[in-house]
C-alpha cells in the first residue's frame, strides 16, 4: 500500500505540471451575450486569481485555452474579455503558480501597484529566498492608489492568496514593520480599507489530504522540486505556458536571465523552508496559514463549493465519472485517505466528500471563523441583512468537480450565467 500512495503521489503531481496538455469538454462561448448592463454597473474592478499550476493572459498558452474560461481545453471562450465586452471591469494577473499564498499575495499587489515585488524582509530571511522578485506594470492600467476599492475572486489556491492580501492590507505585518520600520512596503503597513468582497471557488480553506500524502513523502516531492530546477536551468523561464516563478528561491531564472544554475541546495531550501503551496495546502499548513488571516470588518466575503462525489454502498466517496479527468488520481487518493487521520483530523463526513481534490468541509470557510460563517441562502430567506466581516457560504453545486469553476462545464445554467449571477451578488451591496 505505502509503494502505491507513493505512485500515486508521483503521478499526481506530474500531472499538475503536465495539465495544460489534457483536453476535456469546455463550455460554450457567450460573447455574443448582451446582459442588463444597470444589474452591473460598479465603481470596483474584479481581479481573479488562478489556482496552483494556473496561467493568465500574459502566458502564451491562455490565447488557446484561457485559464478563466476554457479551463483544461482547446477553446477561445475568455470569461475576462467577455466581461469586459459587457462594461465590467476584469483583470487576471499571473502570481507564482506554485508559491505560497504569502509569496502570491506579495506578486498580486506588485501587479496591482504596477512596482516590485517585496516578498517583504522578515519573511525572505525566514524562508531562505531573496527579498525582491520581477517588476510589473499595473495591470489595471494605472498604479493602484489603495484607496480605489476592488473585488478579489480566488479560485483554488487563489483563494487563499486573494484572504492573505485582504488581510495584509487591513491589518499588515507586525514582522515586518519590526524588520524594516519607515522602509516598509504599504503591503505591510495595514489600514487600507479597499477590499469590497473577497470571493472564493473550491477554495482549500483548511487543506486537503492530498498536500499531506504529497508532501509527506520526501522522494516524490523532492523530484519533483528537481524537475522545477532543471526546467529553469534547461529551458528558462517560459516553459510550455508559464513562468514558474520561482526566480527569488533560484529555481528559475531572475527577471532579465536567460537561464539558472543547477544546485540541490536551493531545491532542498525550496522544501525545507514550507513557503510552497504543497505546504500551505496540507491541513497543518493551512491551518497555520489561517491564525495569520484576519476579516476585514469592511469587506465581504463568499465562498462558492462543489461537490463531485457520491456514497456508495461501501460508505466511501465514490467520484462521478464526468469529472475533468485530472481528477481521477487524486480522487482515488481521497478515496484512499478515508477513514485515516491527518495533522489529527479524521477524514470522514464532509471532510471525505470532495470535488475530487478539495474536502467540502475545507472550501466552505476557514474553520477558524466558523462561529461567525453562515449560510447566504438561509440568510436572504429568513431576510436577514448581509454584513461584512463574515464568511457567507453558497449552496453547493453537487455535480460539479473543482475545475468546472473554469469553464469546462455548464453548471447549472451556463458557465457565464453563473458568473453574471456571482457578480450582480458583489455589486449589490
């Protein structure tokens, strides 16, 4: 059994890094769509996030198979210039597709800013990587003044970096003011009030299993890490669709090199330090992330979940064989996991019913606030008011796996609709 977790291990995370390449069904395009342009009319841009392994406009791939959109297949449909075609206002920058959620929000405010990123002092001697990385033009067009307010959508991954900048923002980094005093960056100087909502899809809020029996295993990890250095040494910084970004723990090239040196000592720093996201998605590591996060008194916060699984008559979760076929293997090791205890929580419940990577019970909300999280459609039905400074969590979309969110699948209307909806919900308040 310990030899086929291994090689389902392995497997799985070759497969992450070989996505691009898998072609399932992908949705219908809805460019030619004319919604009720009074139902969106808002002052605040929509920024989205991709997961781990993500892409975004700036990659070469996303012109064939928009991350936002086409997901995993060959299509043109793009959820960002559709929105744009109908007056709203959508960017999708490219953060580090396997950095920590820190490192992340570190890039998502650089691109916003339109600077440098500062991964930030404290943080950079903690985990053994340089304190600045690439410099980005604002993406919006001009340099975000933080007073401007804005909508952060997180898919996967996403959504854990989309809180961490939410919270960095409001509350910033007592670390690093202490590290730098008067030099600090405003990332971490707290204050700004410029988060309007805080929207999650399939979020690992709490983790998943499938980061444990990963990371858990040194070899498969640790080759892997060795793949990510030989790509950055062999072939540079564009490979196949994205940069890696790993060019502050020199694993790829800096901004301006061509090519990075080989060197088992930044690939074993790159594990030994847990500034990954294989870390932050294992339970012990998001729930470390999460004693960092605070709510923002003033901003809004959703979470949409899924859930692709069924019970069979063994009691186990069983997947629905629609699913994007990226999650046969990882499903199986959730299957695996079933009934085991990880970082002291028993997989069982709705920590064993998934949307073939990510646990239900993980995407709704950060178990930390779960006194406060409650459910949006019981609150709207029992006319109560929705506040800010609270997780409210949708009706799960059963049927629906995590990369449906994508684009590969009309869910329950169409793809867009679902979009148009979650946006008019944002623009509401």
């Amino acid at each position: 059994m310990k030899k086929a977790t291994k090689l389902f291990s392995l497997l799985l995370a070759i497969i992450i890094c070989a996505s691009v390449c898998l072609v399932p069904v992908s949705a219908e395009s809805g460019a030619d769509r004319v919604v009720e342009q009074d139902r969106f009319v808002t002052d605040y841009p929509y920024i989205f996030v991709h997961g781990m392994g993500g892409w975004s406009p700036t990659n070469k791939f996303y012109s064939m198979s928009p991350y936002w959109g086409g997901g995993l297949s060959l299509s043109d449909t793009d959820l960002i210039t559709m929105l744009n075609d109908q007056g709203i206002e959508a960017y999708a920058p490219a953060v580090g597709p396997l950095s920590s959620a820190w490192d992340r929000a570190c890039e998502l405010y650089a691109q916003l800013k339109g600077t440098t990123v500062d991964y930030g002092e404290a943080h950079s001697k903690a985990h053994g990587h340089d304190r600045y990385g690439f410099t980005y033009e604002p993406i919006m067009g001009e340099s975000w003044n933080l007073e401007d307010k804005i909508n952060l959508v997180g898919h996967s991954f996403g959504g854990a970096t989309v809180r961490l900048l939410t919270s960095l923002l409001a509350f910033g980094s007592e670390e690093e003011i202490a590290a730098t005093g008067d030099e600090t960056s405003e990332l971490f100087t707290g204050g700004h009030d410029c988060v309007h909502s805080c929207i999650t899809l399939s979020a690992p809020h709490n983790g998943t299993q499938v980061s444990n029996i990963l990371y858990d295993l040194t070899g498969p990890y640790y080759v892997i890490v060795m793949l990510y250095n030989i790509i950055g040494a062999v072939l540079g910084n564009d490979f196949l669709v994205f940069s890696l970004q790993m060019g502050h723990f020199g694993l790829t090239p800096k901004q301006g090199e061509k090519r990075t040196t080989f060197s088992f000592d930044k690939i074993r720093n790159y594990y030994t330090a847990q500034d990954n996201c294989y870390y932050d998605m294992t339970l012990r590591g998001a729930k470390e992330l999460n004693e960092t996060i605070k709510l923002s008194e003033n901003t809004y916060y959703y979470s949409y979940t899924t859930a692709a699984t069924r019970t069979d008559r063994f009691g186990k979760q069983l997947i629905y064989p629609s699913v994007t076929p990226i999650f046969y293997i990882s499903s199986a090791m959730l299957r695996m996991s079933e009934g085991k205890t990880y970082d002291g929580v028993t997989i069982e419940g709705d920590w064993a019913v998934n949307d073939g990577i990510v646990p239900l019970i993980s995407a709704r909300y950060p178990l930390c606030d779960e006194v406060t999280a409650l459910s949006y459609e019981e609150s709207v039905a029992s006319g109560k008011e929705i506040e800010p400074g609270r997780w409210y969590y949708m009706d799960t979309l059963v049927g629906t796996d995590h990369f449906d969110f994508c684009g590969t699948k009309d869910y329950p209307t169409s793809f867009e609709d679902f979009y148009y909806s979650m946006i008019e919900n944002a623009n509401s308040r």
